[in-house]
C-alpha cells in the first residue's frame, strides 16, 4: 500500500508541482494583503506584462533543454522594434510591417544558430556577442529617437480585451503558442530529440538525431518569436525605440530555470516554466502596488534567478541521498 502511496504522489513531488504550489499560494496571499491586486482589472495588466516574458520563455525552454542558450532575444525584440520604426517612417503599411519584423527576428536567430551548430562555438559566448551586436546596429538605425504615431487600430487591439471583459486580446495567441510549444516538447519525436540532445549529444547523434540541424531550427524559432514580441511591444507602448525590452534577457532565463529547467539540458518542463512567469510577475506588480523601488524589483528577479539554480540542485542532492538511505536500510534487513 505504501508503494502504491508513493507511486501516485510521485507527481506532486516534481519541482513543477512545487513551482505551481508556490504560485497559486502567492496569488492567493497576494489578492487578501495588497490593495487592488485581485482585482479583474489588474489581472489584465499582470497578462500583458507577462506576455512578452511567456512568449520568449517557450522557446528559450527548447533552447535550454538542449544544453545551449540565447541571450540575445531582448536585443532582438529592440532591433526588429527599431526596423519597425525605420520602416513605418519609410511608408511601409504596418500590414507588410509586422510579417517582415517577425522575419527579421527569424534570420538573427539564424545568424545565432549558424555560428552555435555550424562553426561549433559556445552558445554562451555567441549570444553574449549578438546581444551586443544587435542592440548597436538596433541604436544604428533609430539612435536615440522613438516612432510613436502608430495606427489606433492596431495599438488599440493590443490594449483591448475580449468583448467588454477583463482578459486581454493577447492573451489568446499566447495561450496557442503555448500549447504549441507544449505539445513539441511534450508529445512529439521533435521533443523527445530536444531531450535527448540535451542529455548526452553524442549519444543522440549516434542514435541518428540532427543535433546540429535541430539546435539550428531552434535558434531560428527563437529569433521569430523575439521577433512577434517586438511587434507587441512596439505596439502597446506606442513606440520603437532602440532600447525596447533591454535587460529582458535576465528575466526570460531567470523564469526558465526557476521552472524547473536544467541550465546543462536535458531536464524541465513547460509547466514549471509557465508557473515562473506568473509567479514573478506577479511579485513584481504585488512590489509595485506596495509601493516598492524599481531598485528593489531587479533585485527580487536576482535572487530569484541565483534561487532557480540553487534550489533544483539541492532538491535533486536530498533526493539522492534519501534514496541511498532507503536501499542502505532495505540491505541492512535483507
């Protein structure tokens, strides 16, 4: 019977199940003790502070669980921002805009994946590079400047909601990006080879994986999608700057591996990572309606970025060593 115990609370025991526990309590305390938190209203706003962090998160997921990452999707949504606005002045109709920005997005991340998978550098050292590289040619194109005489068709459907609700527009393609991404990492042979390329590469070449071809896709995934929230951004703000979204990168890894997902590949699963972004955005607005400095803010995202990697760590070590425990008495009766 114990067995059997154990066996079905073996899910709820994941750093997943512990990650959603810790969100949902934290909403729950948040909406009884600050002001205004629980309200309909602040919900949207916490929907489309948490969109671009989501939408980049799911591809940062797949990228990470290979054993690589991309620092550079924050310099990309300020470049393909910044295109935006060269474009827009130049007459483009926003139509062919957005399509051509999500592109552009695209080919950076091909840029990144060319040099990762084709001439073998470290992803660390790539990113670091093309987070600088993009950020100055985004500076190149608009410098100092900012484009805000968006259409209010297009800027008004990224404020809207749905009908005369509270849930924002946004929130139904995140939800089907989400689920596509889920279902990739989840239940196709696609996440299955993400997988196994994180956990032993070598292993997965010999077993007939692209490692190389799929590391390359992702990337370009990345770029698109860093791409899309270079076109909300523009959008809700009503503004192309070169600076859009600069430090985004660090939260966008910070919730990644606070859900659950292994920093050397291999391990973690959308659902933790979708629980992190809820859960830090959600301190950081309960921050703001408290009345906390910005200062403060970025030093909660600090710890817990230094928290996402510590705790799992620790977590897996007391799991081992309760394991050991158990077959060291189950011998000593034997």
């Amino acid at each position: 019977m114990s067995a059997d115990l154990r066996r079905l609370a073996r899910p709820l025991m994941t750093w997943d199940a512990a990650i959603i526990a810790v969100t949902l309590a934290f909403l729950v305390v948040a909406s009884m003790t600050v002001e205004h938190f629980g309200t309909a209203r602040n919900a949207g706003y916490i929907i489309l502070d948490l969109a671009p962090i989501l939408l980049l998160a799911l591809t940062m997921t797949l990228i990470v669980t290979t054993g690589e990452i991309d620092l550079s999707v924050a310099s990309t949504v300020g470049l393909t921002s910044a295109a935006m606005g060269v474009m827009w002045n130049g007459g483009m109709a926003l139509e062919t805009i957005m399509p051509v920005a999500v592109l552009l997005g695209a080919v950076l991340g091909a840029v990144n994946g060319l040099f990762v998978t084709g001439f073998g550098l470290p992803s660390l050292a790539v990113t670091i590079g093309t987070l600088a590289l993009y950020r100055g040619l985004a500076y190149v194109l608009l410098g100092d400047t900012a484009v805000a005489d968006w259409p209010r068709l297009f800027t008004g459907w990224t404020l809207g909601t749905i009908g005369d609700g509270p849930v924002p527009n946004v929130l139904i393609p995140m939800l089907v990006l989400a689920l596509a991404c889920g279902l990739v990492l989840h239940a196709t042979p696609v996440g299955r080879s993400i997988y196994a390329a994180g956990a032993n590469p070598i292993a997965a070449s010999r077993a007939g994986i692209g490692v190389g071809r799929l590391k390359f896709w992702l990337y370009v995934a990345s770029g698109a999608m860093a791409g899309l929230v270079g076109v909300l951004w523009t959008l809700r703000y009503s503004s192309a700057r070169a600076d859009n979204a600069a430090g985004l990168e660090l939260t966008v890894i910070a919730v990644v591996l606070l859900g659950g997902v292994s920093i050397f590949g291999g391990k973690g699963a959308l659902p933790g990572v979708l629980a992190a972004v809820v859960l830090l955005v959600s301190v950081q607005n309960a921050l703001r309606l408290a009345h906390v400095s910005t200062e403060a803010l970025t030093v909660v995202t600090g710890t817990l970025l230094i928290a996402a990697v510590l705790a799992p760590n620790a977590l897996g070590a007391l799991r081992t060593a309760l394991r050991r425990r158990r077959t060291t008495a189950t011998g000593r009766t034997a």
